[in-house]
C-alpha cells in the first residue's frame, strides 16, 4: 500500500452514520464508477472477494437455474463451487490451465448448454496469469442469450479497463485489497439494471449482502451495516491517488510492467507459462524448469532477497511460479524481483540458454 493510504489507516474511527463518513462513502462510489464504467452505483460490502462472489450468486440465481461457468483456472472453479452451494444447476465450461476461454468456444458451449439464466467469467484468472478476453466474452453471451453476465474482476478492477455498460456485463465483482492497492476488507459489486431487477424477485433470501438494500443504502450515502471504517478510509485515498495517476496512465503502467517482467524472466531462460496473448497485466506465471520446485523457488527467494511470489495451484504447485505486480508496483519492483529470480536460480535454469543477468540499474 503507498504511504498515504497506510496513514489513512491509522485515523481514528468515526460513526459510520456521521456526515464525515457519508462524504468518504459518496467520494467512493463516485471515483469507483470510473473502475467500472457502470450506470449504477457500486455497492460496498464487507466481506473478501469470495464473500462478493457469493453475494453476486445469491442475488442473482435462483436455486435450481442453469447456468454456465466458464473456468480458465481455480478462481473460476471456486465461482462455480459457489454456484453449485447455492443450488445451481452449473454447466462447466473448463479450459486447460493457462488458456484463456475463447469466444468461439463459449459460442458453441453456450449453444450447447442452452438456454441457460446466467455466465459466470473470470475477467482475470491469478491462479494461471491469464486475462480473458472479456469485451469478446461477454458480446458472445449477449447475441447467444439473455444470460446474466457475471464476472469475478478481483484481480483486473485498477489494473485493466472494465466497460460494464459498454460490454453488457451485469455483476461485476472486485475488492479492495488487489491492484486497487488497500487493506483487505470491502467487496465491491458493480451492478446493471437488469441484476437489479432480478435481485428484486422473491427468491432472493440475502440479508446481510442484499443488492437492493444496499443500493437503497448507498442512494443516502452509507451503507446498511457497519462497514469495516479503517478499510473505506485506506480506499478512498488509493482512489484519490490512481485518480491523480490518471486512470489510463495506470492501465498503461501496469501493461508495461508486466511487459517487462515477462521479458525479464525470458531473458534468464524461463517460458511464461501462459500462452501468447493471453498474458495478464497483474500477475506473471513460469515454468519451473527441472531439477527445482516452486517450494525451494518460493523459499530462497522470501529468505535470501524478502520477495513474496506465488506457486501454482493444485497439481501446478511445484510446476509455476506466479508473480504479482497490481496497485503500488514501479519499475524498480520488477527489477528486484528478476534480479533476485536470478540470483535465485543463476545458472542452473533452463540448460540450452546461455545465463543472462539482469542489470537492476538498467
Ligand atoms: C484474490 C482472488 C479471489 C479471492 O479473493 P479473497 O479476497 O481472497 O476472498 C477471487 N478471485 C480472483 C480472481 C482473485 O484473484
């Protein structure tokens, strides 16, 4: 987190009724709705990212409704876990790790699992590095269906572009503590009319992640329980300073960022695990090459150099190394992380490449 939204922190707390605090919450949603490119305001939960996910179930399927979910990876497998918790009937749409979900694919997979209510898509998949082609995505689900489009934006909102109301998507779900650079402790849902409508039905039994309370909430400028405070004062300054940046700027600096890890690590030898084209702005993945595993990778680097990077999941555990750079990350971050890989690894990585350093000064 930069220093300023660290101080933020450190405020003491005010009444979450307060006019003080009705300011911070309508700065919020108002700076967020740039993040989203959406109509409707933003609701604010307190919960993680999966609790948002939940929430976006819970208020927009009713038990017993097909729907498709589409998974590049474990994020997306865990949306259809949800899912399938709260009754769906789910129809997976898997694609090996590494991929991205392409939207001839979702055509065809759409048309065989018609009709259904809903499709659930993973904007960004941290579990691989992939970013999925979302704008082509959700354009699929629309001419093939009147399917909710609900998306997990955990790890792209602050990092990549998100047009909800240009893409037709209807939920979107992030959090504060990824690339929006804060603590731990909201999940924000952008939402659609047409979510909204249907969170308005009957069946929906949420309470405390309510779409339609919360909204009828945050139209006063506060939010229908107690918030986690300390968390919205670090996020409204983290707004405030990409603000400054300039959205655009900061899409472009994480871009460049990921450019340059990944052509770091291909310098040193190492393959991007990802496949060509599908490479997220936010987080990198490499192959392990023999004779190491991700755990001693992973060790040596938080030990010898305190850089924290990723293993895979599942059976990639020993198999990729993931490396984030969302929210507060320069160029000098990424310079210490491939030096450090190889220092790491020096010499004895991938064999029919002649070992390069990098030079951290460059
Ligand atoms: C981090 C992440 C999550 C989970 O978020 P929590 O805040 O840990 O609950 C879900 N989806 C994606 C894509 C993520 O990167």
């Amino acid at each position: 987190m930069p220093p300023p939204v660290r101080e933020a922190m450190a405020r003491q707390i005010v009444s979450h009724r307060s006019d003080d605090f009705r300011r911070i919450v309508g700065r919020i949603t108002s700076r967020l709705i740039a993040h989203f490119e959406c109509a409707e305001k933003p609701l604010l939960f307190t919960a993680s990212g999966t609790g948002g996910m939940e929430a976006a179930i819970a208020n927009t399927i009713p038990r017993g409704q097909r729907i498709l979910a589409v998974q590049v990876g474990a994020f997306g497998e865990r949306f259809a876990d949800i899912a399938r918790a709260h009754g769906a009937h789910v129809i997976d749409m898997r694609i090996s790790y590494g991929r991205a979900a392409e939207p001839d694919e979702l055509r065809k997979a759409i048309r065989r699992a018609y009709p259904i209510n809903a499709v659930l898509l993973t904007h960004n998949e941290t579990s691989t590095g992939v970013l999925n082609p979302l704008a082509e995505l959700a354009r699929v689900v629309r001419e093939e269906s009147e399917a909710l489009v609900i998306v997990d934006a955990i790890s792209s909102v602050g990092a990549v572009p998100l047009r909800m109301e240009q893409w037709g998507i209807d939920v979107v779900v992030t959090v504060t503590q990824k690339a929006l650079m804060s603590p731990p402790g909201i999940a924000i849902i952008g939402v659609s009319k047409r979510a909204l409508d249907v969170a308005a039905k009957p069946f929906n039994t949420s309470y405390y992640f309510n779409f339609i309370e919360m909204r009828r909430a945050l139209a006063d400028d506060t939010t229908t329980f107690t918030p986690a405070v300390t968390t919205l004062f670090a996020l409204d300054i983290a707004l405030k300073i990409i603000e400054h940046e300039g959205i655009e700027n900061v899409w472009k600096r994480h871009r460049q960022l990921a450019e340059s890890c990944r052509k770091g690590l291909a310098a040193l030898g190492l393959r991007c695990f990802t496949e060509r084209g599908a490479e997220s702005p936010t987080v990198s993945a490499f192959v392990v090459p023999a004779p190491w595993t991700a755990t001693a990778i992973r060790q040596q680097l938080e030990r010898e150099h305190n850089v924290f990077v990723s293993q895979g999941r599942k059976e990639w555990k020993e198999k990729i190394i993931r490396i984030g750079h969302m929210g507060y990350v320069t160029q000098l971050d990424i310079d210490d992380v491939v030096s450090a890989v190889a220092q790491t690894m020096g010499g004895r990585h991938i064999r029919d490449r002649e070992p390069q350093r990098v030079n951290a000064a460059e």
